[in-house]
C-alpha cells in the first residue's frame, strides 16, 4: 500500500480538489493507497473539509496537530501516522504533480529502490531574488554537508524502510529534505515540472523562508562555527604584522601617530567577535531547544487512522498516535 502524505495550513480550497485528483489517478492505476492529510493547525475550515472527506472515503486519513507546527513538523507527523509500505510526501497545492506519485510509485515497484527523489526540472514561477538566494543556499549546503541537494524538494517516496529510520531520528529540529538524503539507501530521481499553486498563496513568507534556511544549515553543518575559527586566524595575522609595525614606530620614537588604524581596528574586531557571538550563540540555542526534548508536534485529534501495529486488521478504531 501506498502512503501519500500531504502536510496542510490553511488549504481550505485545496484539500478536496488535491484529494479527488489523487485518488481517482490512483484508482485508475490500481493502486491501493491512503491518504494522509495532515492539518498543520490551519486557522480556516481545513480540518472541518477534512472531516467531511475523511467520512465519506475511509482511505482519507487526516491528522490534526494542536497548533501551526510548521511544514517540517507536519510531515513527521505524516511520516508517524502512515501505515503504507512506501510514503509519498507532496504538497496540498497540486505544485507536486499527481501524475509524478504514479512514476514514482512505478520505480519503487520495479524493485531495488528506497527512495525516489522528485528533482525540480525547472523551478516555476519563482522572482529573481527567490532564485538566486535557493541557488546561493544550495550551494552553500552541498558544500557544507557534501549532499547533493540541487533541485531538491520534500516531493519524494520512501521505502517503509526509510520511514523507520527516520521515524527513530532522535533529533526535533529537523530538516527533511536532506536528513531523507543523509539516512542513505539506494535513491533514484525523478523530474517533475513544477505547476502553478492551485488556489491561495504560498504559506512561507520572506521572513519565515530565510528562518527555514538558517535553521537548516545549523541542523546540517557546523560550518559557520569554523567560519569564526577562520576570522580569528585572520584577525591574529593581520594583528601581527600591526603589532611588528607599531613596535618598529615605537623604537624609532614616532608613536603617537595611527589612530585611523586604532580606530579601524576597534572597530573590524568588535564587529567580528559580534559576529561571532551571534553565530556561538544560535547554535547554543539550538542545542538549547534540542535538550528540551518536547515533542516535535502535538496531535490534537486523528481520523481513519488504525494502530501501525495491526497494518493489515480494521478494528475500525482511531487510535491516538501522539507521542
Ligand atoms: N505547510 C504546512 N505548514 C506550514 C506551511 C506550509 O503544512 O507552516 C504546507 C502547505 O499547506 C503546503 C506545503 O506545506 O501543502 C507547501 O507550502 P507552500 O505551497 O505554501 O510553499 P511553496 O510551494 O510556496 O514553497
Ligand atoms: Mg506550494
């Protein structure tokens, strides 16, 4: 059976178009599928639209978290709750193309495959500085991480096996797309094109995007940490040669002069060790948040949901999954 995860905030227009897209494709190809929608707290009528589908076809399942955990926290509760042997994750905008789950579907069906990763053929309608800054972002992180995420979405199938692994991460402050990459196994991609967003805007603002951004870097790389190491090094080169020249002055007793550089110098390190500081910090607050050991999302309620240790049994019984 198939798992398609669909993490949802304020998609009150999107879920029952996304739902009946998705299955009636699914059930053209003989699929035997759920779909698990989880409801990320939305303010608008989403749950209550899920409720209703939820009644009428018993293969839509639909989680609800206890408030607006984020995408991130979504599909980990999609990824807990799905009782499939592999999982799709995609949007609830249609921006994943349902004809894409099938391909995919197809390749794990072919065998010899844990993870089928959906690659951005091109990025759609994006603004230039959106481009630019996910391009300059990827770069960093391949780099940093030695992942190859180019392209990269959270648009990917995953093995039962892969679903474990990543259901057994201990760590709260995730970031999927790469942590679904970092756990290994034997992964193909597949292109997609990406649509348009079927109705409403896009959830993630400018602010919220470049939160997302710097939250996944710290989760995946300690490369800014050795970024203040490099200034430091920098800085006491640099300090050298100005203390050599100072001392010379001095002994030729032409000291009072330089206090550009007195002045410039005060300034170069206090903003560096600022700098610095910050960086130290927002890992210790991370690590801060990690140490608490809260859950990464509470759920409120479930829908159609059975326990995972009776896959195969409907006792027709909901049974809570928090935790
Ligand atoms: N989403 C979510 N929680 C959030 C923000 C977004 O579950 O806090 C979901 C949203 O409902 C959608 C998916 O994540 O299904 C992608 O969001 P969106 O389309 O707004 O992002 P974009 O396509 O613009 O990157
Ligand atoms: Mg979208």
């Amino acid at each position: 059976m198939l798992s398609v995860i669909i993490p949802s905030f304020n998609e009150e227009n999107n879920v029952e178009p996304t739902a009946a897209a998705l299955s009636k494709l699914l059930d053209q190809n003989n699929i035997d599928f759920q779909l698990v929608f989880v409801n990320d707290g939305s303010k608008d009528k989403t749950w209550e639209k899920l409720a209703r589908i939820a009644q009428m076809d018993k293969r839509v399942a639909a989680v609800d978290l206890s408030r607006n955990f984020g995408k991130e926290a979504a599909i980990f509760a999609g990824l807990q709750a799905a009782q499939g042997d592999c999982a799709v994750i995609m949007d609830c905008d249609l921006q994943h193309p349902p004809e894409t789950v099938v391909e995919m579907y197809n390749v794990w069906l072919d065998g010899d495959v844990d993870v089928v990763e959906g690659v951005k053929a091109d990025r759609g309608k994006e603004n230039f500085f959106y481009k630019c800054f996910s391009k300059l972002f990827y770069k960093l992180l391949n780099k940093a991480s030695g992942l190859d995420m180019n392209g990269a979405s959270d648009f990917r199938l995953l093995d039962r096996k892969v679903i474990d692994a990543l259901n057994d991460m201990p760590e709260r402050l995730t970031f999927f797309r790469a942590l679904s990459s970092w756990v290994g196994y034997r992964t193909k991609k597949v292109y997609f094109k990406v649509a348009q967003r079927q109705n409403g805007k896009s959830k993630f603002s400018v602010g919220s995007l470049v939160k997302y951004a710097l939250n996944s870097v710290t989760s995946f790389t300690s490369a800014p940490m050795q970024l203040v190491t490099g200034c430091g090094i920098l800085l006491f080169l640099v300090s050298l040669v100005l203390g050599v020249h100072t001392l010379v002055r001095y002994c030729m007793g032409r000291s009072l002069e330089g206090f550009t550089t007195v002045i410039l110098l005060l300034l170069i390190t206090s903003s560096v060790i600022m700098f610095s500081l910050g960086i130290i910090g927002y890992y210790l607050s991370k690590i801060y948040e990690e140490i608490k050991r809260r859950p990464r999302f509470i759920i409120r309620d479930s829908l159609n949901l059975k326990h995972k240790d009776d896959r195969n049994i409907s006792n027709g019984k909901d049974i809570d999954l928090n935790g």
